[in-house]
C-alpha cells in the first residue's frame, strides 16, 4: 500500500464552488437528516480521490443509496478517519491548535452527540475559534467563523494522507 499526499487546496476550492449549492453527481441529504457529512466527504474526496469501498467499515459513495454510512454519518465518518488503517483517507484527533486548512471539525450541540461536519476552508489564528473559518451545508456557509456558532462541544480531525493500491 502506498501513502499519498492529500491535497488540502482542492478540498477547501470544492467546498468553495458547492457551499451554497448542491453537486448534482451526490443525494442531496438535507431532508434526511442533513447534508454536512456528506458535503464534508465530498470535500475531502476532491482532495484525495480514493474511496474505500469495504461495506463493513469503508468510506464511499456509488449514489443515495448506496453509500457507507462514513459517508453521512457523524460519528461514522470520524470513526473511519481516525481508525483507517487501510485504504482511503485517514487523520487524528489533535487540538484546535494543530489544525489545517482540509482538516474537519465537529459540533455537539448538546455536548455529548456530534451531529455536524464542518470543513476547515481558513485558519488566520488556530488559537481563537474566531480565527477559524468553516463552510457547511446543511447550514450553508463558506469562510464563516466557527465562533457563529452556538455548540456545547468541538472535536478537530487533521488528516494525515491517503492510502491506496
């Protein structure tokens, strides 16, 4: 298996050119529960180009249907993210501080369930939440500050690379 590089540049031009539209190639997941995740793995997808279509514990998308749960998921995509050890993106949990333009960030808004995805499209200071910008569905935003929004808890995921065949 071999590491490649993920390129942040076109995962944050991605979420630049879909924030406030859809990609027609992708279900639109806003009235099923919301759109962030699967706008965040598009996202991060434009800057990797690899999927991982293990059915049990991959990361793809074929259509609406037929797509892992990482996908849209919340929990799964960062479940898949900070466990890969195989093919597709992979990243860890780190500080606010350690972030990166590409990188991701979920919200709990109860403080206990995550249940938004953000892409991380700007970072003028990694130590102030105003500092950091974001796009979003669901909530469309592009180069919105993270301090917008009103969230109990925040986690961070720095991706770290690609693998594949």
């Amino acid at each position: 298996m071999k590491e490649f590089y993920y390129n942040r540049n076109k995962a944050v031009d991605y979420a630049e050119k879909w924030a406030f539209d859809r990609n027609p190639k992708y279900y639109n997941f806003d009235k099923v529960g919301g759109d962030c995740t699967s706008f965040v793995s598009q996202a991060i997808y434009a800057g990797c180009q690899t999927m991982n279509y293990n059915k049990v514990n991959g990361w793809f998308y074929i259509n609406g249907n037929n797509k892992s749960p990482s996908w849209s998921g919340v929990e799964f995509l960062y479940n898949f993210l900070t466990n890969n050890g195989s093919v597709g993106p992979y990243g860890i949990d780190v500080k606010q501080s350690n972030i990166e333009v590409g990188d991701i960030a979920q919200l709990s808004f109860d403080g206990f369930t995550f249940t938004h995805s953000l892409i991380i499209v700007n970072v003028e200071n990694p130590f102030t939440l105003s500092g950091i910008k974001i796009a979003s569905h669901t909530f469309d935003s592009f180069n919105k500050s993270i301090s917008e929004y009103d969230f109990e808890n925040i986690r961070f995921v720095h991706l770290q690379g690609v693998r594949n065949y």
